[in-house]
C-alpha cells in the first residue's frame, strides 16, 4: 500500500483530462499519487451521463438490489479496513489508530444506509376528511430527486464521502463527487470497491478539481442536489452560484463550545475535552474550542487538563503511539499560529503549547484569559487549539455558549438532570451532548448545523429524506 506513486485516471465517459495534480504527504512531503484533473468540459459530461444511468438505471433498481450493493460495500471495507487506513494516515496526516476508527464508521454508514434503503416506504392518506371527497383514494411515495453533486472536505475523506455517497445511493440517486484535492485518494478506493460490489458504471463519478473549477457542478440545472461539506465561507458563497431550483444540504464550521459545570466529573470532562481538542489536530468542525469551566472548580479542572493535553504525542501519523499527526498544510499552520498570537497580544495567557514543529506538526496549545472578542473564541480555528474560561452561573455559560455565529453542537458535563435538560433546551445549536464532548458523533443520528454553520441534516436516514421526494398520487373512484 502507497509503497510507489499511483496515478489516478479521469474515468468519465466522453471526457480528458485537463491537468494533473500531484497529492502530497502533509508529513513527510512526498509525492504519494498522481490525480487527473476535470475541467468544466469533463464536469459537463460526468452530469450527462449521470442523467442518463439515474433515468436508465437507478430509477428502475429494485431497494433490494441497493440494499445489497450497499451491504457488500460495507463488507469490502471492512476487509480492505487496513490499507484503507493507510491511505487516510498518509494522505491526510490522521493518526493511524484514528484512520481505522474512520473506516470502521464508513463501513457503518454503508451497513445503515443498505437497511434504511429497505424502509423507504409511502402512506395511504385518507380523503374523506372533508366533503366531495369520499369517493377519491390517496397515496403518498417517495422518488429520488435525481442527480447528487458531493463536494468533500480533506479531514474525513472516506467517511464523509460515505455520508454523502450511501444515503444518496439508498434513495435511487446518482452521484457526481468532486473531493478535496487533499485527500482525493480514498475517493478512488471506494469508487472501485464500489464497483466491485456491484454498482453500475456511472451511478458514481469521481471528477477531482481545484478551486473555482468545482463551481461548475453546482451551476448546472441537471444538479438536482448539492450536498457540501467544508468551511462556511466557500458554503454560503456557493448557494449563491447554485442554481434555482436545486436543493441544497450544507455542512460548515463551527467553534464548538464544552460547559463543565460544578458539579461534573472533572476527570471525565478533561479527558474529553483533550479527545475533543485535539484529535487530527483540531481540524474537525465540531472540535472542542471554547471550554467553559465553573469558577468553583476552573483551577481544579486546569489542573487535570493539563497534563493530559501535555502528554499528547505529536508527530508522524503512522506510529502507533501518535494522538496529533500533522496539520493538512502550512496554510493551516499559519492561521493557527496568526490567531493565537493576537490572542495573546490581546492579554491572553498561553498556559501550554505554541510550539510549531517540521513536517506540519504543531504541539497542542491550552490559552487562558480569552474574551469573546478574540479570534480563537468567535471564529472557527480549526487547529489544535482550546481556550478555557471562566463563568458564574449556568445562564451565563449558556449565554456564552449562544453567543455565535455557528451551531453545530455543544456538550456539557453535569451530574444534575434538571441542568442537563435546561442546556438540552437552551443551546442554540443542532445537538447537545451530555457527558461527554460536542466531538461525539453516531453515524445513523441527525446532524447538521443552525445559524452560519449550514443549512439540512446528515446522519444516513435524514440525508435520504434530504435526497427524495413525497409525490401525491389521488385516485378517484366513482361509486
């Protein structure tokens, strides 16, 4: 496995290449792979023949014939989990004992959509609730919408594909997947494995592309979803350009907030504070960022926290023993660095870290004495980063918590039932995590997003409501 280069061909019908694009290891530098590039001419053609396979084949494919196809992809991954692994550690710097937990939940995320690709079923809805018409007979099924354009991000590259891929494929859709330019690699792998499953030529296409090149999927009118994952800027950018008519399910940022209460488990809630901060470097959007702390027990907690962030292992993701392999690009590295260093220009404390490594990596950093008016409070980080404040009562850590422009989730650490539900129903956000951190994620749950941090819900059931219609079916039936 990535013992030499592989060149990754254009595989779409009608179409060459427009350029090719060397994948880099974000660690050690080298070149894994080579990618063939689409340009909007290949775009054009992958929408024409995807039209074609979902009117020709999709539409007609019994949820059996999905389910199974769906099921037998979950299998192949499993088998193939270990050079699946690889393939995530070194394209993207996740640490290996991560990569495996990624493909185990793609493997899942494949297994529930063949399930719930069996459940899709309509309802009689009775017509003689109102007069003239007794004698009229309603249904109501579910069709898919047509054609999926995905676009993916670099730090799940195979199980977000997955979220995209399987409940689309479960409720009779194609699929047009532009990856990130990052992480294109795993795309690849599964497109074969699917393919070997027995999916038909064409219902999945790969078109990797830089930049605004991508724009031209979600332009076109064939599209009759695009469902994006990414930053909230190239997000809300997008829906713009998208055309009218087409849906749209987006997946962006946030700066998710942790309450430690003063009655938590304070060995628990760090620990999951530094599983939540620091895994793949912070490059999650529901990655722990903001970390409000009871006054009462604020010095205690620090205390706990960190020496655990202090004793995180940071360097290549293929060792064993890894918890924080490198950060996708220097790009990346550099925003880290220009947030934390305002941030204590501004009077914030730098109690841990700050050290910026070779080969992308950067040691965990712990700030203390962050305002809200700070970068690394209100924005999205998205690197190895967590600001610990203080707060009074749980009204006001409610309020800081609400006090964002993004929403995906939040957590708290509480023994108390009637504190846990008073921030179950008062966070702003898609979900509230008890006891445990805002980072946790099950594949078959809704997620998704209020305010800037998007627009629909994932989670395989809500994405293939996402991706089919009701259509009303009314028969009359004279007596």
């Amino acid at each position: 496995m990535l013992k030499e280069m592989v060149r990754y061909p254009l595989e779409v019908k009608g179409a060459k290449a427009s350029s090719v694009m060397e994948v880099r290891s974000p660690y050690s530098g080298d070149i894994i792979a080579e990618v063939e590039l689409a340009d909007e001419k290949a775009i054009d053609s992958a929408l024409t023949e995807s039209v074609n396979v979902f009117q020709t084949v999709m539409r007609k494919m019994p949820a059996y014939k999905r389910s199974e196809i769906l099921l037998r992809t979950s299998e192949l991954l499993k088998e193939r989990a270990e050079d699946l692994a690889l393939t995530i550690a070194v394209e993207g710097g996740k640490p290996i004992r991560d990569a495996r937990i990624e493909v185990s939940r793609a493997a899942n995320t494949f297994a529930t959509a063949s399930r719930e690709a069996m459940k899709l079923d309509g309802e009689q809805l009775p017509m003689d609730l109102s007069p003239g018409s007794d004698a009229k007979f309603g249904l109501i099924v579910r069709e898919p919408i047509g054609v999926i354009g995905a676009i993916t991000p670099f730090n799940f590259p195979l199980n977000l594909v997955a979220h995209k891929v399987a409940p689309a494929l479960a409720g009779g859709n194609t699929v047009v997947l532009k990856p990130s330019s990052a992480t294109p690699i795993a795309s690849f792998k599964l497109l074969a494995i699917l393919l070997e499953a027995g999916l038909p030529e064409g219902v999945l296409q790969v078109v990797p592309c830089r930049g605004s090149q991508g724009n031209a999927l979600v332009r076109d009118s064939r599209v009759a979803l695009v469902s994006f994952t990414g930053s909230p800027e190239v997000g809300w950018r997008l829906r713009k350009e998208i055309h009218a008519g087409t849906r749209i399910a987006l997946e962006l940022g946030g700066n998710a907030a942790l309450v430690v209460h003063d009655d938590a488990d304070l060995e628990l809630a760090a620990k999951a504070a530094c599983r939540g901060g620091y895994g793949h470097s912070g490059q999650t959007c529901i990655s722990v960022q903001r970390i409000y702390v009871q006054a009462k027990v604020y010095d205690q907690f620090l205390k706990i926290y960190k020496p655990m962030v202090a004793a995180l292992k940071v360097g290549d993701p293929l060792d064993e023993a890894t918890d924080m392999g490198p950060m996708i690009d220097t790009d990346a590295v550099e925003n880290t660095r220009q947030m934390v260093d305002e941030a204590v220009a501004a009077g914030a404390q730098l109690v841990h870290g700050g050290k910026y490594e070779a080969k992308n990596c950067v040691a965990p950093i712990i700030l203390t004495g962050t305002t809200h008016d700070m970068t690394v409070v209100h924005k999205e980080v998205f690197g190895p980063v967590t600001a610990v404040m203080k707060y009074d009562t749980i009204d006001d850590a409610i309020t800081a918590v609400n006090d964002s422009r993004y929403g995906i989730q939040a957590g708290i650490f509480t023994q108390n039932l009637e504190t846990a539900f008073f921030a179950g129903r008062n966070m702003d956000v898609g979900g509230v995590i008890i006891n445990d951190a805002p980072t946790f994620r099950a594949d078959h749950m809704p997620y998704g997003g209020r305010k800037e941090s998007g627009a629909g819900l994932e989670g395989v059931k809500y994405a293939i409501h996402e991706m089919t219609q009701p259509k009303f079916i009314c028969f009359n039936l004279p007596r």
